[in-house]
C-alpha cells in the first residue's frame, strides 16, 4: 500500500513568506507527527496528532509555526514570515497509535532565502 | 528532564560485529525503539523492546534491561550499506500523549 508522503519536496522561499507543508499519512493511521531536522542532527518534535483529541504542540518553535489534521487525515504544517533559521528538512510521520513504530514520509526540504 | 544517550560515532569494517549503545533517563517507559536512517533519506522503524532481554530481527538484534535504562543495538556481518545514522527512542506515555523521545544519533560508518 502508499506510504506517507508529503509535498512538496523541495520549497525555496525568501525571508519573510509564508509556506504550507503538505502531509498525507497511511490510510487508518490515528497518530501524525510532524519534525523537523537540520542537516546532520537529530529529530526534533514539532507536533502531534491523536484521533480527535486536542494536538500536542509543546515542539513547536514559536507562534509563527501552526499545524492542522483534517478529517483525520491530511495535516499542513504552516509556517508565517518565515527566518533563515527555519531552513531545515520538515518530516511527517504517521503510525497507528501505540507511538513506537512510526512510518515517516520522504520529508520536504525548506531552504528559507 | 528527559534525555536519551547515545555515542555520536561509530567506524567499523565489513563483515564485524558493532554495538551501540542507548541509556534513557525519562519520566515515562513504556518502550525502547531503534530507527536507521540512511543520508538523505527519512528514518525507517527497525525494532522495539518492550520487555527485558534480546529481540532478534536477521542480522540487527536488540536489548534492554529497564533496571539499567539501558537498550542497545547488535548488528552482526556488517555491509557498507549499513552506514548510516542510528537512533534510539523512548515512547513516552503521559497520559494519552504517545510520543517518542527521540535520542541525538549514532552515525555508523562501515569500511571495506
């Protein structure tokens, strides 16, 4: 079956613009998670989504960073007036509920001019 | 706070035996993973430990003993296509947040 994917892979955007990042998880999946990874670190935990209850946000780096899960499904991360310090490679991950096994999308590469 | 553990850098040769090694201090357990991530690519799931002792997937096996807040990763005959970047993680379980605490990362490069 399709994975998680996200779009678009690559966005390049000046200093000051708003982007939306795109995540389609794995059909049944309750659980969505956004991170994101600067080159040649570790993950790091921007948001969470749980079925229908209320999103955990406490990853999310400032106000300027916001995120919603339609339907269950798709989720958009959207980031407003965007720094050079938000270029990075934003990753989803989608999983089934238990929090141990996530599967992750391709990521989408942010590179803020 | 929590935090995971991990050496930053491993090196090895083809054909060895490596072990990495993962000490959690977190103020929920219920789970450790191991993720491999290759450059440029997105992380992919590899085991969980839930309970003590030694999980056994092909060449990559795993353990923990959750009296030490200790797991580790065993990969046997090792190929240049392991080179890549290990992660441990803690599922933490406040409540009914199932989020993973994620560890920094071990990049392991194998040489001919």
């Amino acid at each position: 079956g399709a994975g998680v994917s996200q779009s678009p892979s690559n966005k390049v955007t000046e200093k000051g613009k708003d982007v939306e990042l795109r995540c389609d998880p794995i059909s049944g999946h309750t659980a969505l998670y956004w991170y994101r990874q600067s080159l040649g670190q570790g993950l790091e935990f921007l948001i969470y989504f749980q079925g229908n209850s209320a999103p955990d946000k406490s990853g999310l780096p400032s106000d300027r960073f916001s995120a919603e899960r339609t339907g269950g499904s798709v989720s958009t991360l959207t980031i407003q007036r965007t720094q050079q310090e938000d270029s990075a490679v934003y990753l989803c991950a989608s999983g089934g509920g238990s929090g141990y096994e996530q599967y992750f999308g391709p990521g989408t590469r942010l590179t803020v001019t | 706070g929590q935090s995971l553990e991990q050496p930053s850098e491993v090196t090895a040769v083809e054909g060895a035996i490596v072990q990495i090694n993962c000490t959690y201090q977190t103020s929920g357990f219920y789970g450790l993973s191991w993720y491999q991530q290759h450059d440029g690519g997105a992380p992919t799931f590899l085991s969980y430990n839930a309970l003590d002792g030694l999980e056994e997937t092909g060449r990559f096996s795993s353990f923990l003993s959750r009296s030490d807040s200790y797991g580790y990763l065993l990969l046997q005959e090792l190929q240049m296509k392991d080179s890549a970047s290990y992660f441990c993680a803690v599922r933490d379980h406040s409540g009914n947040n199932r989020k993973l605490i994620w560890g920094l990362g071990t990049s392991l490069a194998v040489n001919p």
